[in-house]
C-alpha cells in the first residue's frame, strides 16, 4: 500500500525476503530464446523481412520518395554550391598530408560522396577527406614508397604497360591502403558489429584527434617555409621532422611564408566574424573559396614559380582516370594500418552524423554507417583516391547553409566534378603554401581541445588521463601505434575500476528507510553488532580476493582464522576433559592445569587445515560455550562484536564462477562463526545463476536472500528480539514472521502511525 500527502509518501508492504516474496507473488515462466531459435529468425524469410532488409541496405529507397521537392530543393541546392567549393579546396589542401599530387584530392572528394549519397543514413555530413586520415594514409605512403633517392620504392614496381614512376606508387599505395580500410568497414557493418566504436571513448578520440592535430601542424610546415625535406613515418617521425626543418630553415622561401601568414591571418579573422555573427549571417562569408581565387591570381599575374621558385599545385589533369588493382603488397603488410584508418574513419564521422541526428530528431544506423563508409572508400579507392570519413567544418558548413538531405551532398560532388573536368587547370598557379595554410586554419578547433583538459579534470580525472596519454602515445609513437596504445591503456582503465571498485559500509541516514556511505553523513543510525557492506561492482576472478580482503578490514576481523582459533580451543577443551585437568560441578568448571594459552601467532598444521575449517561441534561437550566470554584455563579466543552482516549486492550486474565460489565460502566462514549473514539487491538472473551453479547447501540456503537492506534490517532486529532503534519508531510483536512496515515522512522526521492488528511491526 502507498499514500502519498504532499510531498511525503507513507509505505506498508511486509518485510519480503526473496522467499516470502515469490511466495507471494508468482514469477512468470519465461522461455529464453535459444542459439538455434536465434538462427532460426536470421534465416527465415517473409516479404515484411525482405523490404525491412532493403531499406536497411538502401536507405535511398526509403527517404527519397518522401523527400519534399518544393520545401527542401533550393535550400540543398545552396548548401551543395557552398559545401562543395569548401569541398574542392580541402580534397587540393588534404591531399598534401597523403603526399601525393593535389589533383588526387579531387577523387577523394568526389567518389565517396556517390557511394554515401546512396548507402549512407546521415543527412548532414559532408563525407569526403580527414585532416587525420590524410596524415595516416601518409604514414603508409611514405613507409611503403620511400624516396627513391634513398631506397627503390617497395610497391609493385611494375606493370603491363612497364615501370611505374614515383608519384603512381604513391598514389597506388594510398588507394590500396583506403580499399583496405574499407573492406574492414564493410565487413564490420555486415557482421553488425557497429558496436565497437563505444570502446573509443569521447576522452580517446579528443586526445588521439589532437595529437594527429600536431603531426598535421608538423607536417605542414616544410610547405608553409618552401623546404624540401625527406618524408619520415613510425616513432618519433614528427621529431625527426622538425629537426630537419629546422636544419635547413636558412633555405626559407621567403614569398611562400609570406603568403601562408598572410593568408592564415585573413582567414582565421573572417572566420572568427562567421562564427560570431552566424545568427545574422544567411550564409557564412566563403572566405576560403575568396582567398584561393585571390592567391591563385596574384601567384598567376606576378609568375611566382619563376620569380620566387615557389612549389605550386601544378597541373590537374582533367577528367577521371580509369580504376586500378590494389597492391597486394600494401594489403598484406599493412593491415593493422587499414583497420585502424578504417576505425577511426567510422568514428569520426558517426560522432559528428550522431550530433547532427540529435539536433534534427531522425534516427541513424550505426551498422549501415559502417557499411556506407566501407562501400564509399573501397570505390574511391579503386578510383585513385584516399580514406574518406568526413570533416568538422566542413560538415558544418553543410548544414548552417541550409542543407535537408544527402542531396545537398550530391550536389557539392557535381561541384567538384566541375572543377575536375573543366575549370582545374585555373588552380595551377596556386602555391602549396597556400593550401597548407587553409589545412592550419582548420586545425583550430582541433588543437583547441587542450583547453578542456582543466575541465576533464575537475569532471573525471581518469577520463582526463586517458585524454593525455592517448595524445602523448600519438604523438610520440604515430597515430597507428598511438591509437593502440591508447586503447589499450583506456581498456586498462575499465579493468582497474572493475577489478579495484570502493567498498563502503553502509549506515542508517536520517531514521528513515536509506541507508549510505557511513563517512559522507553527520546523522546516521547504526544498530549495534550490525555491520551493512557494499560492492559496487561486479563480483568475478580478478577481484574476489580483495572483496574478502576489503570485507575483513570492514568487519574488524578474519571469519576462518576465528574459526580455526575456536576448533583449536575445542580440541583443547575436549583434551583437558579426557585428561581430568577440566572438571565439570555443580558450582562450575573448575580447572586444575593452566599450562596452555593460545595465541594469534601460534602455526596452524597444515594437516589440519581442513578439519580446523569444519563447523563448530559442541554437541559432545557437558558445557555451554559463549565465545564471547571468557573460556577456562586461560584459553584466548578472540572475540567479535557483530552478530549480522548485510551485503549490499544492488550494485553487482554479475558473477562468474570464481566469485560464486568465493562468495559462497565467504558466506560460508560467517555462518560457522555464528555471525548471520544476508544478501540484499541481488538480481533475478543472478540469483538464478546460483542456483544452477550449486552455491546452496545444507549451510548456506535462500532465506539469507532479501529485497532491500532496509527488509533484511528488520528481519534482523525480529529474529534476535532486539530493541528497534529509537528513530524508527517501531512497535515490534515477538513470534512473527511477516511484518507490515509503514514509514511516513513528515517535516523530514518519522513518526509512527496508529494500526490495530495482529502480527504486525509498525515503522
């Protein structure tokens, strides 16, 4: 029964143990699919399943009848020209990071934007190319296609038609290394196992997208200073780089760094007014797109190349160029590249589809995402392009212009195609300088992430650790390897907090029904020789051990040494009765040898471990014995001042069999000390799982089970006849065994209602 007044609420139900509550109410028989009914469903067939099935693997078929032409068309179509034209810019500019040609860059902005306008679920992203992806598709390249003024390339070198150049090596290592991201992502998305982007956390990939912010900074530099310099990849490459820019910074080319501050300062200042007057603004100034064609001009009209011997985008061939076969080589050497490209590909950009998705309230599939995404790199690849995931900015661009659907994607891809196949070569005079300092500009919200790190740490230190030790890892042994180790130090973290949760004992708060940290409240309640103990995790194999270790410590003593010294004394007793040195009368016993002592430190034989572990057996003595009191001839037991002990199981999600076990000889060493002992909270399957494994016994039975601690604290003060404590307020009737508890919260006290009727404890 419950009554609400107010804003109190008075309770009366029995005090349930998990007998007396099946008992009473009767638990549905459920039938829990099997392996072979699980298959079952997955190959049957029907039409409803059919159809299901092809919306799920064509989303296109599914938004595309309901897309509203006349609402939606003009906004995608202004969100495509503009997203498209940023797109044009970034695909030259992150080119430069893969280290290859920038026409390339094109291919890599086009192709996946085909394949995700069909497959993919998001509808806000611009899929296209990843400042962090460019930098480890690089990483292959120049691992893979060394220099060959240092070492022959390492790349199939050869084709029908003859030798392959320098550059074609390059360009087919990178397609071979994003074919193989996505063949990873597609086999991910058809085995459903989207699920494995949770265990990189938001702290991980802040961290690792921070580090690769660095490397990209890094590496841009020998562009922003007009240096030629060898390309270096693996541990500690982003030092080697430096060193060497710095060895040769004498060589500077002055005009190109000139113009990349020039530009960067430009861009950044307009870039910061879009950002602050975006309420105002119907579309964002594209300063980026204004400054190229200005740079682009000016390089044009004054004749850079010659003059000043700047580096500049060069020619760009127009049209496509027809697919290639991918390097067995870069397939079997680099797979771990591939999957990690392929992970944090599908990361990135399904965190930012994930953020668009909440704010416009439609659903995306994380699955179908991976397959997309697979589908869209494994085409660019075959096509001559590099890993496609999709950009921050330019994502946003999308969908501050207005953008409603992946139309306005395909649209920025026609774009793109344009410039491809008619307008490319005006990009020629272009200084890579320039394209460099556009990639800075885009690092902002990136290496701005450091400044959260002061808020990690106030939110959640060991996310904040995480945060720092993935972009140290990164930094100093490359994104690939970074990444790893980031994601092994942040499983790491999941392992510890399981394995070392914190115990708390438990206290009375306020005379009520809630019981909490006994350190963290002023007012609590505890009743005497009652100790009540948390586990807040899972209980299992790696940390059993230091739940009885935490649990002794919490209890002031260890059961099985209690029990051990107790079956030592009663063989002693039994020793001193059988010699005539202990003599039972009528006034007592009275003791005529004081020749033995017990001791803490006294060795136990190991022959007798098992039988020193057995239950007390008193049976057979003329005796009573309180271990409490003292024992005659001087024999020392320690005593213990807790006669019940209430384990707050509400916490624990699961057992395996270890922690069963340990459990069970926990319990075990508690009731053979005469100390009772009872398990609250714990789950249904749980508790089921116990009766399969055999944790009961003659010893340890299921009425040690109860609902709440608050049940199994009255059980307790009915079983041993005790006085209730005064906060409750309790009216208590001997000789029952179901009890009505009625709690009413008024003013913050407890107060005890009126109630005529047998068999009844009022609270």
């Amino acid at each position: 029964m419950i009554e609400t007044v107010g804003n109190q609420y008075v309770v009366a139900r029995p005090i349930y143990s998990e007998n007396s509550f099946n008992d009473q109410h009767r638990k549905l028989d459920r039938y829990h699919k099997k392996f072979l009914d699980h298959l079952r469903v997955c190959f049957s067939c029907s039409s409803e399943k059919a159809k299901k099935i092809a919306y799920t693997f064509l989303p296109i078929a599914s938004w595309l009848p309901m897309y509203r032409f006349k609402e939606w068309l003009v906004s995608d179509i202004v969100s495509g020209i503009s997203t498209g034209l940023v797109a044009v810019l970034q695909g030259l500019s992150f080119a430069l990071l893969v280290d290859i040609s920038p026409g390339y860059g094109l291919y890599a902005a086009f192709f996946p934007v085909i394949a995700y306008f069909f497959l993919g679920t998001s509808k806000h992203i611009s899929v296209g190319p990843f400042p962090v992806l460019s930098l480890m598709v690089g990483a292959v390249v120049s691992r893979m296609v060394p220099n060959p003024n240092t070492n022959p390339g390492t790349v199939d070198n050869s084709t029908a038609n003859g030798t392959l150049s320098y550059e074609e090596q390059k360009v087919i290592a990178a397609a071979s290394i994003t074919m193989l991201a996505g063949i990873f992502q597609l086999a991910m998305g058809l085995l459903q196992i989207g699920f494995i982007v949770v265990y990189l956390s938001e702290s991980l990939i802040s961290g690792f997208t921070t580090a690769a912010a660095i490397h990209v900074f890094i590496s841009q530099l020998k562009f922003i200073f007009g240096l030629t310099i060898p390309s270096f990849s693996g541990p500690l490459a982003s030092f080697y780089t430096l060193e060497s820019i710095f060895g040769k910074i004498t060589n500077t080319n002055v005009c190109d760094l000139v113009s990349s501050i020039v530009i960067a300062v430009i861009v950044f200042a307009v870039k910061e007014i879009n950002d602050r007057f975006k309420a105002k603004l119907p579309v964002p100034i594209p300063i980026e797109v204004i400054m190229t064609v200005v740079a682009t001009g000016i390089s044009y009209a004054c004749n850079f190349e010659k003059r000043f011997g700047v580096d500049i985008v060069g020619h760009i061939e127009r049209g496509y160029q027809a697919p290639i076969t991918p390097s067995s080589k870069v397939f079997t050497e680099c797979i771990a590249d591939g999957f990690s490209i392929g992970i944090v590909g599908f990361a990135v950009a399904y965190s930012v589809a994930k953020v668009y998705s909440i704010k416009h309230d439609y659903v995306i599939d994380g699955n179908q995402e991976l397959i997309a995404f697979g589908v869209s790199n494994i085409f660019c690849g075959g096509f001559r392009g590099f890993a496609a995931a999709t950009s921050l900015s330019r994502s946003a661009v999308q969908e501050s212009t207005g953008g409603k659907s992946q139309i306005a994607g395909l649209i920025s891809a026609l774009i793109v195609m344009i410039v491809t196949l008619a307008i490319g070569f005006l990009i020629a005079p272009l200084q890579k300088s320039v394209l460099s300092a556009l990639v800075l500009v885009n690092l902002k919200g990136m290496l701005m992430q450091f400044t959260q790190v002061p808020i990690l740490w106030r939110k959640d230190r060991v996310d904040c650790i995480v945060w720092v030790v993935t972009c140290i890892a990164a930094i100093l042994l490359g994104l690939d390897l970074g990444l790893a180790a980031g994601v092994g130090f942040e499983l790491l973290t999941v392992v510890f907090r399981a394995q070392f949760p914190k115990f708390t004992l438990l206290a009375n708060v306020g005379g009520h029904n809630i019981y909490k940290n006994r350190k963290d409240f002023a007012e609590i309640y505890e009743t005497e020789g009652v100790k009540i103990f948390r586990c807040p995790a899972p209980v299992f194999f790696a940390n059993i051990d230091l739940f009885r270790s935490k649990l002794v410590a919490a209890v002031g003593f260890n059961p099985l040494r209690i029990l051990r010294k107790r079956n030592k004394a009663l063989r002693k007793i039994r020793k001193l009765l059988k010699n005539g040195e202990m003599q039972l009368t009528p006034k007592g016993v009275i003791c005529t040898s004081y020749d033995y002592q017990a001791s803490d430190d006294e060795e136990i034989d190991n022959n007798q471990i098992e039988e020193l572990d057995q239950p007390t057996n008193t049976a057979d003595l003329p005796i009573n014995i309180d271990w409490n009191s003292d024992l005659p001839n001087n024999i020392i037991v320690p005593k213990i001042d807790v006669h019940s002990l209430i384990l707050d199981f509400t916490s624990v999600s699961f057992m395996d069999l270890s922690g069963t076990k340990g459990i069970k000889s926990i319990v075990k060493e508690f009731i053979r000390i005469e100390v009772d002992i009872y398990i609250v909270g714990l789950d249904n399957d749980i508790l089921e799982k116990l009766q399969r494994s055999g944790f009961f016994d003659e010893e340890v039975t299921t009425d040690i089970f109860f609902l709440t601690i608050h049940d199994a604290m009255l059980h307790i003060l009915m079983k041993r006849e005790m006085a209730c404590p005064p906060q409750y307020n309790s009216i208590k009737e001997k000789g029952t065994h179901m009890y009505d508890s009625v709690a009413e919260f008024q003013n913050g006290n407890l107060r005890n209602r009126e109630h005529t009727g047998p068999a009844e404890t009022r609270f």
